[in-house]
C-alpha cells in the first residue's frame, strides 16, 4: 500500500493515527506529563479540603435579639457561619435588660495562616471545623426613680436659664 514510499517517511491521516509501510496504525498518545498533570488538577478539585467556620453566641438569660455588624442574626442562642475573621461589632438587647453595645476579637487558628491555609483548604481532603463561642451576662434594666427624674428635670432648667 505505501511500497512507493521511502522507509523513513510517516504520514498521519485525519483521525490522528501514525503509519509507515511496515507497521499497522498505531495511535498517537499524549506525554505521560501531561496525563498526570490532568489526573492531579482533577483529584485536587475532587477531594480539596472544606473549612467551616461557625461562631454561637449565648446570652445570660437567653432570648435576646442578637444584631452582628449591623445585621440582625437571630434570637440567643444562635450560631452562623462567617467568613472572616476580625474584629465585629456586637449589640444584644432584651426586653427587661440593658441593651449591650460592644466590640470582640476572632483571632484565627494556625491553619487559616498563609501559606498553612492553602494546605487547609485545598491540598488536605478533610473537612476542618472552626467553632468559637461567645457568652454575654446581660443586666437587668435599671429604671430612675421619681426623684432622680425630678433631680434632672431641675439640672436641665437650670442650664436653660
């Protein structure tokens, strides 16, 4: 069939396959670099690790609206997933208690520093779970007395005339 040919030509038909006039079609295969790297880049999308953050936040009593940077979140106890860590702005209020106004600290664990969280979240297969937990001691509301209130009410006269 390619008699005419010289013994060192190869031709290639459409479908990719390699022939010369002594041997049969043979198929054309990709480097084994190649194939490892796709085998490699598909696993690691596959079996990439999970990290779930979780913060709970418990009030003493319970059932206090919970607001976290300006977004109300729920009714104490109550846990949600976040994102970052840093520095959050907290405001608990109840009927019957002060209100609290105040400022916490998430300081992250070892494995959410670089470059330990690429091995975190990518490379390890496994799901690694943050919890942290916060607890407030809410006080009982204290309202002023008749006097006190006529005490102010005479101070703010005062600075009026």
């Amino acid at each position: 069939m390619f008699r005419n040919q010289e013994s060192t030509r190869t031709d290639t038909d459409l479908h990719g396959l390699s022939r010369t006039w002594w041997s049969v079609p043979v198929r054309v295969r990709p480097c084994a670099s190649v194939r490892t790297c796709t085998v490699l880049c598909v696993s690691l999308v596959l079996f990439a690790g999970c990290v779930e953050r979780r913060l709970t936040i418990n009030t003493q009593p319970p059932g206090a609206t919970v607001v976290l940077n300006d977004q109300e979140i729920g009714v104490s106890p109550v846990t949600v997933p976040f994102n970052w860590y840093g520095d959050y702005w907290v405001r608990i209020s109840r009927e019957g208690c002060e209100t609290l106004n105040t400022h916490r600290k998430l300081k992250p664990p070892l494995p959410d520093y670089p470059p330990f969280d690429f091995f975190a979240e990518v490379l390890y297969p496994g799901r690694i779970v943050s919890s942290y937990e916060w607890t407030f001691e809410l006080a009982p509301k204290q309202y002023p007395t008749r006097e006190e209130l006529i005490e102010d009410a005479e101070a703010m006269k005062q600075n009026l005339q």
